[in-house]
C-alpha cells in the first residue's frame, strides 16, 4: 500500500503544514480539500516526486 509518513516540505526548520502520514488503498479514490493557498498543489507535487520536500 503506497503512502508516506511525516512529509514535510517549505523553508527548513519553517514547514508549510503539519506533517500528515497517509496511506492509499488500492482503487480508492482520496481527496485533498482545503482553502486556496493551503499547499494542497504542493502536497501532491512532494507525494508525486516532482518536488523535493
């Protein structure tokens, strides 16, 4: 089961959001929703490996 445990990412020492540790079943369908600006781009950026956390 992919997923990742206490991502961070943004300025060192200064992250951006909490950590989250997430898990994705297989065929599952997984949402972020947040306000604009949150970093919810960023995050699936980092769990893609596009951007470094």
């Amino acid at each position: 089961m992919p997923g990742c445990t206490a991502l961070q990412w943004g300025i060192p020492g200064r992250p951006l959001t909490p950590p989250p540790d997430l898990r994705l079943e297989a065929n599952s369908l997984t949402a972020l929703v947040d306000a604009n600006g949150s970093g919810k781009s960023s995050q699936l950026k980092v769990i893609a490996g596009w951007q470094a956390p």
